[in-house]
C-alpha cells in the first residue's frame, strides 16, 4: 500500500484531550464558584458536578465537550475535532481564564491525546496493514504499542484495530498520541508548547505522520 499521509486531517478525529498539572493549584477549594459563575450562559448556569476533589463542567463552550479542573489539574474533552488548532486555541483561552481565577503560574506537565481513525477500503487493506506487524504466520497482531522520545518531549503512540458499532463490515485502524513534556513550565508557555506538540503531529518528514506512513 503506498498511502502517504501528508496533514493529519487526512484522519476521522473523534476525539482529544488537553491537561495541564498545576503546582499549587488549591485555591480550587476556596474559588471552585467562582469558576462555574465564568461559564454562565445568559444568566443561565452550566450543567456540573461539583466536591473537594473536583469540578466538571458539560458543554463549558462550544469547541469544549467536557472539562474537569481539581487543585491538580485543568483536562478538557473535544469530540469530533475538524482542527487540531481549533482544540488548542479554545483550550489556551480557558486555562488562562481559569489559571487566573486559581491564581496558579506554573504547570509541571502538560498532554494532548488525541484518537486518529483511518477507515480501510476493503478486508484485503486491512490484512495487509497488520500483517507488516507479525513475523510468523500463526501471529496475529491486533496491537502496537510504542514509547517515542522526541525533542524534549514523549509520545505514548499505540495503534489497534477497530470496528464501527453500527457496521461490523467497516475496519479501521486507530492511532492514539499522547504526547506530553513533564517539565515544570510558566502558564504563559503553554500555547507555545500546544504549538509544538501540533506541529509534530503534522509532520511527515520527522513527526507523527512520518512514523504513520511507514506503517503503511
């Protein structure tokens, strides 16, 4: 197969997620109010839950499905992604709106994880992706997991088969990225961080798309 992916859009993107791990981040306790009053829609309050151990919000925004904000952390939740920099920018407007209100200035990790979905052609497609995988005949492999260091940053990077609920007939293969830096950082380097862990995804020379074209 001589598939060569070039932009990472060229993917069904379900789903990603984007965390950062506050240090100090426990004015939460005192401030978690004031956080929910940030996310009124005209005068009307948002659906969340809320104890000790954290906030979640549905729907905060339109980009966001779901964000969650602890003493620890701040994760946001975007389904059905058309951009990569559509998820970043809605998430960099937020955390620093909510960063302000917890009075936090510096992060020590910061993730995105994101689902890639590439839907095979035909049965014949499918068996010749996984078959670059296995070294003997009887081994079927339905799985890879791997541990990628690049640039000052990790990339959790597994791919797997999948099949749509409502049509057994339709395989496909999922990449799931979890790309993250475990360095302390300031809040205001977030957006660049976000920056390149896109730009990584998106390259076909060096990045992520290089790594998912030599699997095809």
């Amino acid at each position: 197969m001589k598939t060569k992916f070039t932009k990472v859009h060229s993917f069904l993107i379900p789903e990603s997620f984007i965390q950062v791990n506050f240090i100090r981040g426990f004015k939460y306790i005192d401030r978690a109010g004031e956080i929910v009053n940030n996310y009124h829609h005209n005068d009307t309050p948002p659906v969340f839950q809320m104890n000790l151990s954290g906030l979640v919000i549905e729907k905060p925004t339109k980009e966001i499905e779901e964000m969650k904000i602890s003493s620890g952390v701040f994760w946001t939740k975007f389904t059905n992604v058309n951009a990569l920099d559509i998820a970043s920018t809605a998430y960099c407007k937020e955390v620093e709106a909510i960063t302000k209100i917890l009075d936090v200035t510096e992060i020590n990790r910061i993730g995105w994880r994101t689902y890639f979905i590439y839907e095979f052609k035909n049965e014949t497609e499918y068996s010749n992706f996984f078959s670059r995988f296995n070294k003997e005949q009887k081994i079927k492999t339905t799985t890879v997991k791997m541990l990628i260091t690049e640039n000052g940053f990790s990339i959790n990077y597994s791919l797997e088969n999948v099949v749509k609920n409502n049509d057994t007939k339709k395989t496909a293969v999922l990449f799931d990225v979890d790309i993250y830096t475990a360095t302390k950082i300031h809040i205001s380097e977030i957006k660049t961080k976000l920056r390149e862990f896109r730009e990584y995804l998106n390259d076909s020379d060096k990045g992520l798309l290089a790594i998912i074209n030599k699997s095809f």
